[in-house]
C-alpha cells in the first residue's frame, strides 16, 4: 500500500519507527520499495555521493528533478520526497511555491524537502498552501555548511539546544508533517521528538526519534571518501563491487567471458557467404 503523509503520522501516534532512505535512480528505489521502505528521499546528497563534489551547493533543480523522475517510476509504495536544492526557495517565497510545484509537476514526488527554521517559516506555509506537503530540516542543515563553518554536530550548548526545539515547534506551527533532524545530540532529539505532534526523521540523532534516514552509499558501504560517526555499514556493497569488476577484468583478459551461453548464433551457410 502507498505510504503517505498520513502513514507517516499515524506510525508516529502509534510508536511504530518510520524508516526512510535516500536514493536517486530507478533501480535502488525499486529495490528499497520491494524491502518495505516507508520513505525515500530525493536527496541533495546526490551532489557528493552521486556527483563527487565537497558538498551539496551545487546542486540544480534540473538534478533533484532528473533524479526524482528515475525514483518515482520505481517506488511504487514509499513516499517519494524531493529536495529542494540551495538557493531554489531561500530567495523568496514565490521561489519557493514555483519550485516545489516544478518538484511535483515534473518530478512526480508526493512531498518536498527543505532547510531551515524560522526563517524558511513562510515558505513553507505557502508551499503546504499549495497542497505541496513539507518535511522541514533542521540541526546540521548542510546547505548552512558556510555558515556553521563545516559539517559539526548542532545544538551542544544551551542557547543552541533551545533554538533546534522552538525551530521544531516553528517549523510544526508553518504546516510541515514531518521534520528531519540532523546531527543533533540523542537526549535532544529526544526532547524534540516529544514536544511535537509531527514525526521527526533522525540522522545521526539518536534512537530516541520517530524515524531514521541514511544516505543508503553509507549505510551500504559503498561511499569510502569519509565515514560519518552516525553511520552504520549494513552491508560491505562497494567492496564486492570490486570484487565483481576484478573477476570481469580478469576473465576478459584471459577471454573466459563471454562463454558459449552469453553469445548468439547464426547460421554457418549465411556466415560462410561473408567470407
Ligand atoms: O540530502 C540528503 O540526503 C539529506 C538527508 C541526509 C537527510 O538531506
């Protein structure tokens, strides 16, 4: 059955984890979908895990849409929500509205993502005005990586703690059904997600949250520039890719592939006419 918003917040009412994972083409989605994901993110993290760049500034809107077309074909079950890239909605609010509905329109995603508290408040309003649902983002927002001065855990000191829990409620009060925490401390987290009605989506957050969301390159094992302390390495994906690559290099050097079963056949009378 679909997941929706409605999944979401009746799984948050009735204490049952929310899981989400990222993913950017057909293929993965379709195989995150037939393991039962609720959700799969369309995430801007494609920038560095997809892309190879230091961070996610760069990524377009014709990127999240190219992507979330490949994801939306292939999850038929999850809800698919689609992020919106640095600079497409922080301009203004019309920004904001006209490239929500790009996400949709074009992209076939059943919700938007964004980042940011206070200041993101009246976007996100007049993009849920427009039947568009939001999953708000706050904690380590990495479009913010300028401003916090790197990718570092948010929320350790008292002033900061205070700002992630009355930003949750903003964000809440602005419409959005569900928000994400990222790199925030477990026991904060926690506090956070009991003083909201809408589901939070932990990263690096704690047990103590709604949901979980990964990047699925770490949590499969298939992203080695860095390793993030929240990550856990479910499978070792990247190194029996390897293992696969070097076996095909190697029997195609020694010409065991392609063997008799992966060739086709013609007639010797109609091959013999060619020589
Ligand atoms: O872009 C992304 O993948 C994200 C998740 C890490 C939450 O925003």
């Amino acid at each position: 059955m679909k997941n929706t918003v409605m999944t979401f917040q009746r799984q948050k009412d009735e204490q049952k984890k929310i899981t989400m994972l990222t993913a950017y083409d057909y293929s993965t989605a379709k195989v995150m979908d037939n393991a039962g994901i609720n959700g799969i993110l369309v995430g801007d993290s494609l920038g560095m895990v997809m892309l190879g760049c230091e961070d996610t500034l760069s990524v377009t809107m014709e990127d999240i849409i190219h992507h979330t077309k490949a994801v939306a074909r292939g999850a038929k079950n999850a809800l698919v929500v689609a992020d919106m890239p640095f600079m497409s909605y922080q301009t203004s609010v019309y920004d904001a509205v006209y490239n929500a509905g790009r996400l949709m329109k074009e992209g076939r995603c059943q919700a938007v993502k964004l980042e940011g508290g206070a200041a993101v408040c009246p976007q996100i309003e007049a993009i849920v005005a427009a039947s568009i649902p939001v999953m708000a983002h706050i904690g380590l927002t990495p479009q913010s990586v300028n401003a916090f001065g790197g990718f570092k855990v948010q929320g350790k000191s008292e002033e900061a703690a205070k700002r992630i829990l009355a930003e949750a409620k903003q964000v809440e009060a602005a419409g959005a059904f569900a928000v994400v925490l990222e790199c925030v401390p477990a026991k904060l987290a926690e506090l956070v997600t009991k003083s909201v009605s809408i589901p939070t989506i932990g990263i690096g957050a704690g047990a103590g949250c709604d949901g979980q969301i990964l990047v699925y390159q770490d949590m499969l094992g298939m992203f080695g520039d860095f390793k993030p302390k929240f990550v856990k390495q479910f499978a070792h994906v990247g190194a029996e890719m390897e293992k696969g690559i070097k076996a095909y290099i190697a029997e195609t050097q020694n010409g065991t592939f392609p063997a008799q079963e992966h060739t086709f056949k013609i007639d010797e009378e109609v091959i013999n006419k060619l020589y």
